[in-house]
C-alpha cells in the first residue's frame, strides 16, 4: 500500500474497505510488514477476532507488533485519540513516522455509540495534523450499512477497495462537516428528576450521584468513576458554564447514565481527547471523562451543552 505523503501534511489516513477475511488480510498485514522492514513502529487495535487473524498471518513478525484489542481499549470512542493513538504515537522518538491500523467501527455498535464513533474518525485528522503517521482504518463492508460505509467516505482523506495497494482520494472528504451533522440532539432523557447545582452544592451533588449509582446497581468502584466524572462535569459547568447546570442520573439498557447540562457551548471539538503535558496545570477534567466513561456523547451550541456519560453495571 502507498503510503506516500503530501507536500502540505505528512499524516496520512486511508480507510480500507473489505468485504471478506482475504481482502482483510491483504490490505493489514502488507501495511504492517512494510512499517517492519522500514524499521518503524507500528500498532494494531481492532477488534479481538481480527486481532488473531493478523497475530496468525504474521507469525513471527507479530513480535515486533503491538496490539490492543479495539473492543475494551476503544469501547468509548472519545477515549481512542488519547487512549491509543496518541498513547501508541507519542511514545516514539521525535521524527519517527508510526504505523496505526485502528478499527473503530465493527458490526454491533450500538446505535448510542456510532455518532461518538463518526465524530472521532473525522476527528483523527486534525489530532494528528501535521504529524508522521498513518494510520488505517479498516471498514467490513459485509457487515457494516451502506450509510456507516458512505460516512467512511468523508472521514478518510483516501480510500482502498479489498486487496488493492492504490489508494485512490475520496471526492466526499469533508470531516468538519460530518463534525458538524453529527452534533446532534441527544435522545430525550427520561423522566427522572433534574437536579440543579452551582459553587456551594457541588459537595451535595456528587453524594447525591454516589447514592444513586449505588442503588442503581453500580459496582463499588464504578460507583466511584461515576462520582469523579460527574463531578468534574459539574465542576466545568459552574467554571465555564455559567455558573451552574443541572445532573441527572438513570439506568439504562445495562448501564447506569449521568447526564450534565449547562449554558456554555464547546467550542473545540476536540476538547477531552488530546492528552495533557505533564507540565500542565489542570485542564484535564474532560480527558478524565473520556478515560474513565464506557461511552461519552455530546451536544453543543450557543444555546448549551450537554454531556450524557455510561457506566456498565
């Protein structure tokens, strides 16, 4: 597969249409062994079953080869940019192109997480602008619908087709837009009580959120992880979001849901999902949300945000 760069950004972002076990093989493991012969470092998160095919192609090779399974490392989409590209990418010495095969999007994903999965690929672009990476994203195009393929189309800059080496561009390439559609209103929460908070009841509110993932039948050390995102969340509305917000905490479908809203609007796409310095003082509340949450969707605008995080039971 060419790998070649532009003039204007070396990052390169092909998604991998294949239709069977044989193209998924000729377009992986290929891309793998030349980041191997060219000395590069080169990592492979998708999901476990895939993960054996291309350990058992390589062989040997599969040494050298780090692997994550996408289904546990990537459950949460949010937490994928940080979590593991630029976990994998930013480890390797200064200059050094690395080599990503992520998969993110598998038959299966619920209807909850797919947006979160769209926004994250358009997302990849500008994470990774100006950086010497590729990184390629395979798409089953048995399993997956049309619509999951044609989005494929306008997160990745270029496309392969099955066995093929020759990327060719895609004529839909438009990332930002797809940003855009995709902030779109949550589903309607259910009719649980709302429960408002500002400066002096944050204490209050996260006891409250403690209890009632408690009872709700979180375990014990969720029930901590819901108490910390929560208020972190919280914490960012009464600092950025004009000085309170609201709370809201309900079972759903396997998991326990915490909802926070405010009047603030995020204007970053890509806030919670680059990885702090060291060096840096705070500014880490939303990072810590995408690390910790199963799942993180959000919906933002002039008029507010809102930030729904699941915790599986």
């Amino acid at each position: 597969m060419s790998t070649a760069t532009t003039e204007q950004d070396p990052f390169v972002h092909p998604a991998l249409l294949y239709g069977d076990e044989r193209e998924y093989l000729a377009g992986t493991v290929p891309f793998v062994r030349a980041a191997l012969t060219a000395g590069e470092p080169v990592a492979v998160a998708v999901p476990a079953e895939n993960l054996r095919l291309i350990r058992d192609e390589l062989g040997t090779d599969a040494d050298a080869v780090r692997f994550l399974d996408m289904r546990e490392v990537g459950r949460n989409p949010g937490r994928i940019i940080p979590g593991v590209l630029r976990a994998f990418a930013d480890t390797q010495a200064p200059g050094t192109r690395v080599h990503i095969v992520g998969e993110p999007v598998w038959a299966g994903r619920t209807p909850a997480e797919y947006p979160a999965c769209v926004q994250h690929e358009a997302l990849i672009n500008a994470a990774f602008r100006g950086r010497e990476a590729t990184i390629l994203c395979p798409y089953d195009t048995r399993a997956l619908p049309p619509e999951v393929i044609a989005d494929a189309y306008v997160t990745h800059p270029t496309l392969l087709r099955g066995g093929s080496r020759a990327a060719e561009e895609s004529s839909a390439y438009a990332p930002e837009a797809l940003i855009a559609r995709y902030n779109e209103p949550l589903p309607p929460a259910p009719d649980v009580p709302a429960v408002r908070f500002d400066a002096e009841s944050l204490s209050e509110t996260r006891h409250l959120v403690t209890d009632e993932g408690a009872r709700l039948g979180l375990a014990p050390a969720r029930v901590q992880d819901l108490a910390l995102v929560t208020a972190e969340l919280a914490t960012n509305s009464v600092v950025h979001g004009g000085g309170t917000g609201t709370v809201r905490v309900w079972a759903e479908d396997g998991y326990v849901v915490s909802e926070v809203c405010d009047k603030g609007h995020l204007v970053d796409p890509l806030a919670g999902r680059r990885p702090a310095p060291r060096e840096q003082r705070g500014g880490r509340g939303l990072l810590l949300v995408n690390l910790v949450s199963d799942l993180v969707r959000v919906h933002t605008g002039p008029e507010g945000t809102t930030v729904r995080c699941w915790f599986a039971r």
